[in-house]
C-alpha cells in the first residue's frame, strides 16, 4: 500500500505545484527532453532523438531536474 499512495502523492505534487511545465526541457536522471504530459503517475518526454520515455513520477519527484 505505501508505494501506491507514494506514487499517488508524487502525481499529485507534480500536478498542483509543478517545477516545470507541458513543453518545457527538462533532464532528470539519464533522460532529456521536453515534457509531453504529466499524469498522476508518471511524466512523459519527447527525448532528443524522438523516442517517449515515461518516467515515474516518484523518481522525478526525488531527482535534481
């Protein structure tokens, strides 16, 4: 039950008080690229070279973006 209401927490910080927003370049961990889409559990980046990665939104909650 704890990762469910992480990930639900993470979704929910993302979505009321984001760092970034939908069309802006952003790199988290290994992956950059401009944000498509951010759901209640995870974000979602066009990367340089045209693929999507979605990355849990706990992750980039917890990372320096």
């Amino acid at each position: 039950m704890k990762p469910a209401l992480e990930k639900l927490a993470a979704g929910f910080a993302l979505t009321t008080r984001p760092a970034f927003k939908i069309g802006d370049d952003i790199g988290v961990k290994d992956f950059q690229g401009t944000v498509l889409e951010i759901t209640g559990r995870s974000t979602v980046l066009r990367l340089r070279d045209g693929r999507r990665a979605h990355l849990p939104n706990t992750d980039v909650v917890d990372e320096t973006i």
